[in-house]
C-alpha cells in the first residue's frame, strides 16, 4: 500500500500531545525490549531511536487497544490481530496510566463520538443543534446512528 | 519508515462508517527518460475518506486499498487543471507533489472538497472542544435559570424518584461510558460537564432535572407535565419569561419522562417484581 511518507516524517515532526522516552517491544519473535524517543501526533503514534531525529516508524492509532499490562507497561494491539502487542515500558506507573489515557482518547473515531454524544446533550438541553453554525449538521459522519451500508 | 499498514488496510477497509466515498480520476504522472516532457494520465480510483485519511482502491470491491493520502497538515484547492471538476491535494512542504484528482460532476467535486477540507484531526477537535464549552454553558445557564426550588406537593401525580434538587456542580473526574472510553474531552483540564447525560446507555446514569418553580394554572390545579401551549409571558407565571428558559425545562421533563417510560417498560418485562 502507498503512503505519503514524506507527509508522515513532517508530521513526526509537529510538536507532540505527548512524548517521553520508553522500553518498547515490537510483536516479533526473538524481539526484546529497546529504548525508545516515543511520541503521540494527533492519531499517530511515532517511535524514534533516542538519538535520532527521524522515526524508525508510526503505529495508527486507529481500531486499537490500549491495555494496561504488569507495573509500569501498557501494550497497543489490534482488532484484527489481538495477540500482536506492541510493548511499552514506562519510568513510572503514573506515566504509565497518563499513555494509557492519552492513548485511548487519540483516535479520530472516539473524537467522532464524543462529538455525536455532546451534539446531542446540546440538541436535548437546549432544543438547538450545534452543528448547524459549522454548517456541517447534515454530514453523514456525525449522525447519531451512523447508517450501515 | 515502518508503518503497521496491515491495520492500517484493515481500517480502510472494515465497516465503520466513512465521511465520503466515491469515484474520482487520480491524475498520474509518468516520466519519459527519453522524451523531456511528463505525460498526463488519469486512473479512475474508488476513494474512502475515514477521519484524517484518504484511501484509494483500484475497484470498489477491492479488498485492500491501493494507496493511502495522510492528510493533516494538507490544503485542498480548486485546480485550474485542463480538466473540468479538478481539485487538488496540496501539502506545506514545497517538494512535495500534489494530488489531483477529478470529480464525476460540479456536486461530486464541492462535496469532496468540502469534506476533504474538514477531515484534519485539528478541525474535529476544535469542533468538539466548541461542543464541550457549548454543553458546559447550557448547563450552568439552566441551573442559573431555575427558580428557588420548592419540594412541594405542586407536583403530585408524578413519581420524584430523582429527588436531586439541583443540578451537579461540574465535575472534575471525567465520566467513564461504555466501551471503556472516557469523556473527559481535552487534555487542558476542560472538564466534563456535569450535566451530561447518558441515556442510550442500559442503567446508565441519567442527571435528573432541576425540580420545577411552582406553577399555578389558570384553573388553580397542578399539571404533571407542560402543556405545550403554556405562555411563558403569563404575568403572573412564577416561570422565567424567557422562552429559552422554558423550553429547556420542557426538554428536562421530556428526558425525565422518557426515563420514566423505560423503567416502566423495564419493570413490565420483569413481570412486575
């Protein structure tokens, strides 16, 4: 699959919601804990060598679960393959529970709830539907009951 | 640079909902080593946008995606291409090649540019942070908009389980709904409104409404509900006179009755325990 890689290293590049340096271990055999410059760009979620300015990758953070694993780790897997963790050891079990919620708000999809839910709080409270000012009240996209085709 | 693109052609793939699909004509460019000039050819490109990114497949039956557009930090403009119906897909970066694609008609392409022009993660987030400040300000001008509360008999005939006279104060903790995602929206402390209500949820935890001021009716009895041509400008209505008062109470009788309906219907189910 093609990519706009070039986009994707100059988004790595935009400041970060959150970053720290990491233990990280990738689901691959004989694959050992390394460390890691890890960092969190809107629903990307970037790792670097430490003394690298370029990433050695990007995990889309998209259809993912973020798991709170043993002390101080939490792992990234997907819905389509929940047994390839991608690990990550944290300084602290504070960070830790911080990269775990940070991680589980970071995709575009609970946005896309969250923007359903609070549309409709305001359309209940105050009988007026706020999405009608951004002139996008008809999208599809933000329906209550998203249509399966 | 790696990328987990097998969830990422999942993802593309999968059924949640897209924000626009359709054909469109990508605009490819071939060099002729020998022949100093490029060629310009189109290929016809069925087009997903999920979120922040744009995928395109060969068919529309296709079971994974050709290519991949990130699209953050991109422009989307109308091209003054040969082709009618021409946009483009531009990026910052001055190296960086644009896309060009070509819409069925003039509706397919304001649509598309029209989507395509909203799908960044920053745009849906100030959206939703706008929505997070909207929802706090309605609830703190509804509890500023309930008369001093009187727990009397004027509202006999409908069951006061939700005796909570006054709304929460805004909460600090964010509110954890189902599929273990949290509302607490932005990272800055913004809060989760305390009025918030999550109905849709089963035994979900619904803010009961403000008790209503006294109302005395023409005929001297007591009403269980707002009759929906009740004037708020009566003048001798203890209710606030501003109509946006009174139809936000109305909505909070309307979502109180309906919790109402549910228990009922619930309790039915169970037999009546």
């Amino acid at each position: 699959m093609r990519y706009n890689e070039r986009e994707l290293l100059s988004l790595a590049r935009q400041p970060a919601e959150k970053a720290a340096e990491v233990l990280m271990r990738v689901p691959k055999k004989g694959s050992v804990l390394k460390k890691r410059l890890v960092k969190l760009v809107v629903n990307f979620l970037f790792y670097f060598r430490t003394d690298e300015a370029e990433p050695i990758g990007a995990l889309l953070l998209e259809h993912c679960r973020i798991t709170k694993e043993e002390e101080n780790v939490f792992s990234i897997s997907f819905v389509e393959e929940p047994e390839r963790k991608y690990c990550f050891e944290c300084a602290s079990e504070e960070q830790c529970q911080e990269w775990v919620e940070a991680l589980k708000r970071a995709s575009y999809e609970f946005m896309r709830r969250s923007l359903i839910f609070y549309r409709n709080e305001i359309q209940k409270m105050t009988g007026k539907d706020p999405l009608e000012q951004f002139g996008i009240s008809g999208e599809a996209r933000f329906q209550l009951a998203a249509p399966k085709h | 640079m790696k990328l987990n693109e097998r969830s990422v052609a999942h993802y593309a793939t999968c059924d949640s909902p897209a924000d626009h699909t359709g054909f469109l004509r990508k605009r490819v460019e071939r060099h002729h080593h020998h022949a100093h000039h490029h060629t310009t050819s189109y290929q016809r490109c069925w087009f997903v946008l999920k979120g922040n990114l744009l995928f395109y497949f060969e068919e529309r039956e296709s079971r994974e995606p050709v290519g991949l557009v990130v699209l953050e930090g991109c422009t989307v403009e109308l091209c003054e291409a040969a082709e009618e119906f021409a946009f483009a897909i531009r990026f910052d970066d001055a190296g960086a090649r644009a896309y060009v694609l070509v819409a069925d008609g003039q509706a397919a392409m304001e649509a598309w540019v029209k989507a395509l022009s909203r799908a960044s993660f920053d745009y849906m987030r100030l959206v939703v942070r706008e929505l997070e400040k909207q929802l706090e300000e309605a609830c703190k001008s509804l509890a500023a908009c309930r008369k001093s509360p009187q727990r009397s008999s004027s509202s006999s005939g409908r069951k006061r389980h939700l005796s909570n006279p006054a709304l929460l104060p805004l909460q600090e903790k964010p509110v954890i709904l189902e599929n273990g995602y949290s509302m607490s929206g932005s990272s800055g402390g913004g809060g989760t409104p305390g009025g918030a209500a999550c109905p849709d949820r089963d035994g979900g935890y619904v803010k009961p409404p403000p008790l209503p001021p006294r109302r005395r009716s023409a005929a001297g009895s007591t009403t269980g509900s707002p009759t929906p041509g009740f004037s708020p400008a009566m003048p001798d209505s203890p209710v606030s006179p501003e109509t946006a008062c009174f139809s936000k109470l109305h909505s909070w009788y309307g979502q109180e009755i309906t919790v109402l309906r549910r228990e009922w219907q619930e309790r039915q189910k169970r037999g009546h325990p």
